[in-house]
C-alpha cells in the first residue's frame, strides 16, 4: 500500500481485483465489496475454471473480480484495464488451523477426502503451494505482481510479494478487521463500513490453548514466509491507519475529537472514527459533481448508497419468462436503514417504495415501518398490497428536501429485526432481517401517472372496469377523487384523498381497499355527505351522490369488508387510547 495513493476514486477504466484468500474473512469481505458496484458490474465467476468459461468480450464489461483466482492471469486477460488489487491477511497460524476446521465441517469442499482424515498436524504439512509449502498468503500476493513463479526461490517470492503487497491498493487485516474496513472506506472514499455481516463464519472455533504446543509450533514452521509477510502488512497498514486518522483530525477534527487534534499518534475510537468518516464520505461525495435529478430511481442493483442494509440478493421470477430476477436488500442485521439520493429539491416529490417477501416476516415488523427524510418524520401510505408485495407513497415537502449535503437522506426503521428460520424452519436464513426493499424512487407530483410503480396496474383488469365505469357515469365536469395515479386515464379533473379531505363536496369518489390510511381518514367525512356504493370489485368500491345511479349493497362480498374492516381498526384504536389512558391514571396514582 505503500506506493498506492492515500485516497482514490475509481475510474471507468478501473477493475478492482480482490484476491480471496482462504479464510481470511473473504466471504464477508466480498459481499462488502459488491455493495460499491452496480450488479451488471460484479463478474459472476468466483473460481478459476469458471472466469475461463467466461468469453473474452463478457469479461470487458465487469468493474469487480472477487474470489480464488490464483490460477488464472487476470491482467493479461484484461489488457486494456487497470487491475486495482485488495486483498485481506489473517495472522498464518491462525488461518491454518481455520482451513483444516473449515474443510472438516464441509464434505461438499472438493479438498475434503484428502483432509478428513488428516490431524491438524498432517494437514500443516501437505496440500501446498508449490514451492512456497503452506505459505499461500505470500503465494498469492507474489502471483499478483509475477504470474509465473516458477524460475524464483522462496525467499525471492516472499520479496516478490512484499514488493507487490507495496502496490496494492488495501490490505486489511482479519484481526483488525473494523479498522480495515474504515481504512478501506477512507481509501475509496465510501460511507464508512461497519462489520455487521458474518457470511461463512464457523459458528464455533478452536482455541489455540486446546492446540499442542507442538502442532502449533509444525504449523509455525511451515509458515514462516507468510508470518514475514504478515509483520511487513502489519506495519503498512498500522501506517496507512495513523495517517488516516491524522488526515481526518485535521479536516474534521474540531467538530469530533478535539482533544486529538494535532496528535502524531492519535487513538480514536470506533464512535468517533464513524462521524469523521461520514464527514470524508460527504466531501468526496461532493468532489464528483454528481447532479442532482428531478427523478430517482434507485433499484438496489445499483451500487449501495447508504447502510444498515443485508447484502444484495436476486428474486427469480417466474413470469414472464426471460425477465431480470429482481434486486432486494433486507433491513438488518439493525433496525435502521439509510438511502443518500441524488436528487433536486426545488419542488415537493413523491416518494415510493416496493416491499418484497413480507409474507416472509411477521406483520408486527411490517406494520412497525417509519420513515423519515433528512430527519425529519413523514407519514406514508400504501399505494398496492398483493401476494407479499407492498407499494407505498410519501410526499416529500421541498423544504425538508433542504440539507447542507449533496444527497437527499432516507430513513427506514422497524422495531425489531428476525431470524427468519424461527418463523420458518425450512428458510435456511439465519441472519437478522427486518424489511425486503426492491426499489424506492422519487419524482415531481405531476409525473405521477407515468412514474409511480403501480402506474401499470391500471392496465389490470380491476382497475380497468373501475375506470370504465367512471367513464360510463361521471359527467366529464365532475371532479373525482382517486388515486392520483389513474389521472391519465379519465377525461375527468381527479384529486388524491388528501384533497377530498380539505375540500370536500365531491360527488365521485372511487375507494382504493389497500389505502387503509386514506380510508380511515376519508370514512368520518364520507358518512355525512350523502355517499352510497354503486360499484365494488376486489381493488375498489366506487360511491356517488347521484340517485339515479343503481346502488350496490353494504352487504356486497365487496363492499362489506371496507366497512367491517373501518369499525375494527377503529375498536382497536379505542381499546388501545382507553388502556394507555388506563395506565396513565393508574400510574399517576401509584406515585402519590
């Protein structure tokens, strides 16, 4: 790292290669990686046999190379690219012993019918790496400079690979592995990384005071150059780290840590180190210019541009046939989830998100979403809820558009997180999860009709026949109050159900059943204006005043459900506003 910038931007010509060595916490490190680039960018290759099925042209369109792809010579495979190497090292003892666990607790592993039967012993001495023996961290390092090893010693390799290791552009350490992670935000200039991911992890790990002195000491044996290796890393990164937050102190310090500014050496902790990083992020953020865009539309293939989100993962979809599979990220494993939007704030937005898979967690967490805007709370309401899906809508105020940073910042927060294996044993995922989020975007008001995700539900046929009805019976004149987003479908001025609550004395109103909200709002001031039902599908009940119009019954299968569903939630809300007034009092008595 030595003779690599303290602080780059990647460039369009740019592949960053990360080199996976085994058991180094490369798992983790990888979907980390994966966040900072676009999902079309990340070659899906992670081994050597698989990159060389690749055709050469394929291989020119990806930005990312991660995995174990020692074998393989990525440079000259991509000789109009600059390779930008990253790797992680683990103290080499400690990384034996983690491999030969690792291999023992996966039969599927293809070293495995060599190794099961292998002491820990036994397997310090054998599956090498040529001449280098079990030294594979200086094996690796030494390959990303010099492909062909084979005409050097191994001590010409190890200083091969010290000099490469001065190259690269990070190096982190498994067992400072939080401050890697801040090295390496610092370096590309993303959000800072917190480490709250543990993919591949083993669930229980040996303590080297349970290992003999004497298999310890064969295993130190016969990783003597990866332990010279190491101290060299050690020493680089301890440099590269002490300058970062010097760096930092001197920019952002006064507002921070002020009691370190100015120190040669300074110690600071993980509280204080994410404040001065979220200040670096936000002025290299500013220094590429990004321009703001009156529409956003952030689809989670994209690279991740904020935190507290799951890794990204893909929905296969089974119609129709040959479409993309869907890109989500899960909440977790903390409550809180943030999105950095570039976008314009010159006049008020609507905000939409799609939530995936709630049939997957429970309906508390679901029902426990809030979100805000640059901090401050907005109230949402759902658009669409079909088959686990959820569309649903905020509008954003231009003046809390306002910030003193280059990007609009989106809150999510659920009350608690899950392990979705204990609401379903047969899901292996044993992560903490909250909320899956598909898409989220923002656009003007009036583009409503055309960009809101449920735009193409008013081609279905509910709301079709919904729509066609209005047509047949509403005179051309007559306002009507719908969802915004079938504005372009009716010759009619329509109005959302905020309008009809400020205005009133409309006489068509055409009730979307997902709204609960609107509904709850809508029902005290529908009830005394003279409105009936005179249409009703599975999506929508449509009432008028008119008389003339045929009326449906309150008892229609549905109609009846918009209705008996009001009075519930409004028991509900009674039941709970009369307990918390119970235990007020009753706490305000017990205190006397």
């Amino acid at each position: 790292m030595r003779n690599f910038p303290p602080q780059y931007n990647l460039q369009a010509n740019d592949v960053l290669y990360f080199s996976h060595i085994p058991k180094t916490a490369g798992m983790t490190f990888r979907t980390i990686v994966e966040d900072q680039f676009h999902c079309h960018e990340v070659c899906p290759a992670t081994l050597n046999a698989q990159v060389m099925k690749i055709p050469p042209e394929e291989l020119q369109q990806y930005r990312l190379f991660r995995g174990h792809l020692g074998f393989i010579n990525l440079p000259e495979m991509l000789p109009q690219k600059r390779v930008i190497n990253v790797t992680v090292l683990r103290e080499p003892v400690a990384r034996v012993i983690s491999h030969y666990d690792y291999i023992l607790r996966m039969p599927g592993d293809p070293h495995y019918k060599y190794v099961k039967d292998m002491t820990l012993e036994e397997f310090a001495q054998k599956l090498t790496a040529g001449k280098v023996g079990k030294n594979i961290q200086t094996y690796h390092l030494a390959k990303a400079a010099r492909f062909r090893l084979d005409s050097l010693s191994p001590d010409e390799i190890l200083e091969l690979a010290k000099a490469s290791l001065d190259q690269f552009a990070f190096v982190g350490l498994v067992e400072r592995f939080q401050d890697s992670l801040f090295l390496l935000s610092y370096i590309f200039g993303w959000r800072p990384i917190l480490n709250s991911r543990k993919e591949n992890a083993a669930t229980v790990k040996k303590a080297k005071e349970a290992i003999p002195e004497s298999t310890l000491e064969v295993i130190r044996e016969n990783t003597q150059l990866d332990q010279v290796l190491y101290e060299h890393a050690k020493a680089i990164f301890d440099e590269r780290f002490n300058q970062m937050q010097r760096d930092l102190l001197s920019k952002y310090g006064a507002e921070v840590a002020l009691d370190q500014v100015g120190d040669p050496n300074p110690v600071l902790s993980t509280e204080q180190l994410v404040p001065l990083l979220d200040k670096h992020a936000d002025q290299r953020y500013r220094e590429l210019q990004i321009p703001p865009a009156s529409t956003v539309v952030y689809d989670f293939c994209q690279p991740l541009r904020g935190s507290g989100w799951q890794r990204r993962e893909y929905l296969e979809l089974a119609e129709p046939a040959g479409q993309e599979p869907l890109s989500y990220r899960w909440i977790g494993p903390n409550t809180e989830a943030t999105l950095e939007l570039p976008v314009a704030t010159d006049q008020d937005l609507y905000l939409e998100f799609r939530l995936i898979c709630t049939e997957a967690t429970l309906p508390e967490i679901v029902n426990s979403l809030t979100l805000t805007v640059n901090g401050q709370p907005l109230p949402f309401y759902k658009l669409h809820s079909d088959k686990g899906v959820q569309v649903l809508q905020a509008r954003i105020p231009q003046a809390v558009l306002q910030s003193d940073r280059p990007f609009t910042r989106i809150t999510f927060r659920v009350s608690r997180t899950i392990v979705l294996n204990s609401i379903n044993p047969l899901n292996p995922d044993m992560r903490l999860v909250g909320l899956a989020f598909n898409v989220v975007q923002m656009f003007p008001l009036h583009l409503e009709g055309k960009r809101s995700i449920v735009a193409p539900l008013s081609e279905s046929p509910p709301w079709r026949d919904a729509i066609a009805f209005l047509h047949r019976h509403a005179r051309v004149e007559e306002p009507v109050v719908a969802p915004i987003v079938i504005k372009g479908k009716l010759p009619h001025q329509v109005y959302d159900y905020a309008a009809a609550l400020e205005k009133g004395g409309f006489n068509w109103v055409a009730i979307h059943k997902g709204r609960v909200e609107a509904i709850d709002a809508l029902f005290p001031h529908l009830f005394g204006q003279g409105l009936a039902p005179v249409y009703a599908n599975e999506v929508f009940v449509i009432l008028t005043r008119h008389r003339h119009v045929p009326k449906v019954s309150y008892w229609h299968p549905h109609v009846k459900p918009l209705y008996v569903d009001y009075v519930k939630r409004n028991v509900v809300r009674i039941g709970k506003s009369i307990r918390t007034a119970w235990l007020r009092a009753t706490g305000a008595a017990s205190s006397r």
